[in-house]
C-alpha cells in the first residue's frame, strides 16, 4: 500500500505542476477588468464569442459601456457577450 500512496502523490505532484495557460484573450480581459475596476470576472471563450461573467449588476452595466475599448485591446472580431452571476 505504501508503494501505491508514493506513486499517486508523484502522479499528483506532476499533474499540478504542469499547469494549464490561459489563453491569450482571457489574460487580457481578466487584467483590464482589474486594472480598471479591481474586480474579478469569469471569461469563458467559444468559438464565435466571448463570456464576460460579472459577479453583479453594476460590474455588468459599466463592462457594457466598455466594450469597445475591451474589444480592441482584444484584437478579435469574437462578440463579447456579458453574462451576472458566476
């Protein structure tokens, strides 16, 4: 039992050091939000759109108003899309 205990912390161990990158638009989305904001989102990509989760109503309006400058800072022609809740 205890050789299996070894072999499944290291199976662990390397599966949380190879962790996943995100992708390129949601690096980006996540720091605007928080750079102009200091708030925190879900983003969630698709392959003709962008989710924008926003944990509360006020977030949701004010991202609404910056979509234009989101999306070219974003460089993408994806339709982002704002979504409350988690």
């Amino acid at each position: 039992m205890k050789g299996y205990n070894r072999v499944m912390t290291n199976s662990l161990s390397d599966i949380l050091a190879n962790k996943w990158d995100e992708p390129p638009e949601i690096k980006v989305i996540k720091s605007y939000v928080e750079r102009h904001f200091k708030a925190t989102v879900g983003v969630t990509l698709h392959d003709k759109q962008i989710v924008i989760s926003a944990p509360g109503a006020a977030l949701a309006a004010t991202l609404r108003m910056h979509l234009p400058d989101l999306q070219k800072e974003l460089k993408t022609d994806k339709k982002l899309l704002i979504r409350i809740g988690r």
